[in-house]
C-alpha cells in the first residue's frame, strides 16, 4: 500500500529513502528462506534432507564452537560477583574479574561506562596492540564499541561532507567486501568508490585498479576514505607487507584517511601468511607515513572466540587533529557507552591468561584447538572446491569464509534472468532447496560483472563439513548436467 491510499506517517514513499537503498546480504531473502525451511522440517514437511545447515555467517558459537573456559568464568564473576567467593574459578580468572569490576562505576558492570570504554580496558588494548606490533599505543587512541560494526560506522560518520551531488564523501571500498559497507554508505548517501581485488592473483590489491577507480569516482565525489579488509571477507585473502605499503603510499598521494578492518588478525592459515596491522606498516615506513590518519577496528566476535553475541570491538583512531578528536569524542559521548559486558570480553581477549597462572594451560589448550580446526577446514574446503567441475577457488588464506567461483551453462544464466534473479542467487536457492546449505550468492558482495560466485563459511563442524562438501559436490555435478 502506498501513501496515497494508508494514513500512516511512514510508508515505502515517505521512509527515508536511504533505508531503503540499503542491501545486507548476509542476513538476505535465501536466510530467510532457510528460516521457512527450518520451520517446514520441524512441521514434518518431508525433504531430501533433515536439517538446514547455516553457511551463511560468521557466527562461530551458532554452528557449534564451544566458549572459552577462562572469558566466560571472568564474565560470570563480572556479571554475578558473588561467585568470587566459588572456590570452582581459579585464582587468576578472579583477580581478572576483581580489576575489570573495580574499573566500573560503583562496582557494577551494570553501570555506565564512559563513552570511550573503561580505562583499564584501554590500558590493555594498548599493551596489546604494543606487544602486536613493537609500535607504541596510547589508550587515548583506543575506543571501545558495540562490536567492529559500531566502531566502523561512526568512524565512517566522521568521514561525512554534509553535502550532496559531486561534494559527497566518497569512501573506498572492496569489491567484493563485507556488504557493512556499502549498506552503511547508502544508509549515510555517501559516495562508493569500487575498487576491484584481483580473482587472479589470491584477491590481491593492486594499485593500478586503485588509481583507476578514484580517477573515475573524481568527478561524482570528494574521495576522502579508503576501506581495506585484511584478512579478507568474503575473499579470505591475506595482504603481504608489501602490498600494505603500497596502498599506504597510494592513500598519502590521494590525501585518503585510512580504514583498516582487521578483525580477522588472529584468523591466518596458509603457509607463509602472515597478519601485518596496517599501523605497524604504516609507522614503520618512516616519517613521511607514520602521522597519516588510519582507523584500524578488531572485534570480540571473531578470532578464535566468536564471541558474536556480546557485541565487543574496538577501533584504535591514531594522528586526529586534536580538534576533530573532541569533536569525536563529544559524538560518541551521544550513545552513552558501548555495552560494559562486552568490553569485559575483549579485555579477556586482550589480556589472557600468562605461563605460569593457573588458567593457562586449559586456555592455550581451548585456543589452539579451535584454531587448529579451522585452518583444516580452511585447507579442506579449498582442496574440496577445486576438486570440482566448474568451481574454481582461490586458496583460503585467512578469515572464515571461502568465496569461489561457478562458471555457469548459459542456460542456467537464462533460466535465472527468467525468474529475475541473479544467476548465483538462482543457484544458491536451488542448492538450498535440493540440500539446505544456506550460503550467500556473490552478488551480494559485488563481483566482477559476468563472473559468478558464492560465499560460505568454513565453520561447521568438520565431521559435518565433510559431509557438507560432498552434498554440496552432488548437488554441483546434478546442476550442471540439468541446464548444460
Ligand atoms: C570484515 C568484517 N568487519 C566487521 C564485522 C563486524 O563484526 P562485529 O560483530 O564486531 O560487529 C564483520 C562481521 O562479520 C566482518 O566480517
């Protein structure tokens, strides 16, 4: 109904346009499809198979993964302080909980914090974005937030021209990249810069395609951001020291402030991969480099944690004008404070148990369990994906996700247009239906036109995962022999 004919203030004509302009893949109509299908199993509705398997998120506690015996103790004494008193939680879980509790206004993780996070925190990302790095780190530079997701967006905030037409912000971003993205740029009517990554070379970055598409975004926007993912989602890419300083390089030239989405820093698999923060690179590259503007974001939910749930993150904003930092900070001071029981997650994941204290052994045990599965799976997922007629996939280097290639028969591609779909959300449906793994189709993070892709995660369990993967290769082999 529109708003000629219902008396609502707020119809499809009258709601802000950019909300409806925004596109969230991830949680798009196939998951709500696999939503139905769930309640269609449950009613008896008979399937070629019995449950949905959800590829679809990086979600790593809904497909199983057990918590961490020493986060959740420190959260349960924070949140119910009566359990100090258990003799059930060692000694160094409780000194934990007593510091973190201290940090809180009037003892209570129920208060609120101030807006940056509780200092103590800060401290301690600090120290361990230090040791990360052997670069210095102030906690004045660190801000808590409601996972990566807030962090990013009000950092993306800050980046806004309040103007409209060809004075718009634009922000460099991916293609294909996690859909936050380009559904926080329509939401604020920025301007999206796509850069394409390189399917032919590991999703690499290469600066030409950068410069080419600045040069042709020039005349629509003023370019003021550069977002890179590192490690890569959807692509599982990781970058090498020498790309990074390239696209620094390239970020100076441009005048670009720099956002670096590392929440999958603790997420690297492949011999010779390895996790370098963009302000390490950046503050090692001299002074022509080290006093550029950089933003670089990690989260609670990922890594070997997954902690989704308590919506933890953190960015660390380093060389604001003291001036815009104010004005930062008084902007953040508008939501209160992000939520005290996930900044109570990430100082668990900063600051973990040391040799020698009584939690470290089960920790090191639980931690290197959980990533010793997924760089297998990682391996597994790659082998199995070229091991297929028709799917090409670059090597899953980091991140959770593997994002490979479908060359389709052209009468796939018609039947798709048909039905107005896109050919990738015409094949992911179809494999949801035949076989109910639910992933995400490429188009949904952008991909290069004429190319075709799906993304799915690397994160159920692995007895399950093999299974996954040979359904998945029968329903492939039915597919291509139905429209070749
Ligand atoms: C690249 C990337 N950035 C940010 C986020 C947001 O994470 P959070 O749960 O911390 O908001 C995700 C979540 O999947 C992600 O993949």
């Amino acid at each position: 109904m529109n708003g000629a004919t219902n008396n609502k203030v707020l119809t499809l004509d009258t709601l802000n346009p950019n909300v409806v302009k925004m596109e969230y893949a991830v949680r798009g109509p196939i998951v709500a499809r696999a939503g139905e299908i769930e309640k269609e199993l449950k009613e008896g509705v008979p399937k070629q198979f019995t449950k949905v398997v959800k590829a679809n998120i990086g979600d790593c506690h809904a497909t199983g993964q057990k918590p961490l015996t020493f986060l959740r103790q420190v959260l349960a004494m924070v949140t119910y302080p009566e359990l100090l008193n258990s003799r059930d939680f060692p000694e160094d879980t409780k000194n934990r909980a007593r510091r973190l509790l201290e940090g809180c206004r009037g003892g209570s993780i129920g208060s609120y914090s101030d807006s940056p996070g509780i200092a103590v925190i800060r401290q301690d990302i600090a120290q361990y974005i230090s040791d990360r790095d052997g670069v210095p780190s102030a906690s004045d530079d660190v801000y808590l937030c409601a996972g990566a997701s807030a962090g990013i967006k009000s950092v993306l905030t800050m980046l806004l021209t309040g103007k409209g037409g060809t004075d718009k912000a634009g922000i460099m971003i991916p293609v294909p990249q996690y859909p936050l993205y380009s559904a926080t740029l329509a939401e604020y009517d920025a301007y999206p810069i796509r850069y394409y990554l390189n399917e032919e070379n590991h999703w690499s970055l290469d600066v030409s395609e950068l410069k080419r598409s600045i040069n042709e975004a020039k005349p629509n926007c003023r370019p003021k951001a550069i977002v890179i993912i590192n490690p890569g989602n959807p692509t599982g890419q990781v970058l090498t020291r020498e790309n990074i300083q390239s696209i620094i390089k390239f970020a100076k030239e441009e005048k670009l402030f720099i956002l670096a989405d590392e929440v999958y820093q603790h997420n690297i698999y492949a011999d010779g991969s390895q996790f370098f923060s963009f302000k390490k690179v950046l503050k090692e590259m001299g002074d022509e480099y080290s006093s550029m503007e950089l933003a670089s974001f990690m989260s609670a939910s990922k890594g070997f944690m997954g902690e989704c749930g308590y919506r933890g993150g953190y960015s660390e904003i380093i060389n604001l004008d003291p001036a815009v930092r104010l004005q930062y900070n008084k902007s953040i001071s508008a939501n209160l404070c992000p939520p005290v029981s996930g900044q109570a997650v990430i100082d668990c994941i900063v600051n973990p148990p040391k040799p020698g204290e009584p939690s470290y052994e089960l920790f090191l045990k639980e931690k290197t369990k959980v990533l010793d599965l997924l760089l297998q799976k990682a391996k597994l997922v790659t082998k199995t994906f070229n091991s297929i007629e028709g799917i090409k996939c670059n090597e899953v280097q980091g991140a959770m996700y593997a994002f490979p290639q479908i060359f389709l028969p052209p009468r796939a591609i018609e039947e798709a247009k048909k039905q107005n779909k896109t050919p990738d959300s015409f094949y992911c449906f179809q494999l949801l239906e035949e076989t109910g793994i639910c992933t995400v189709p490429g188009s949904g993070f952008g991909e290069k036109e004429g190319t075709y892709h799906f993304r799915t995660t690397i994160l159920p369990p692995i007895e399950e995962l093999e299974a996954v993967l040979q359904k998945f290769k029968e329903f492939h082999i039915r597919f291509l022999q139905k429209y070749q």
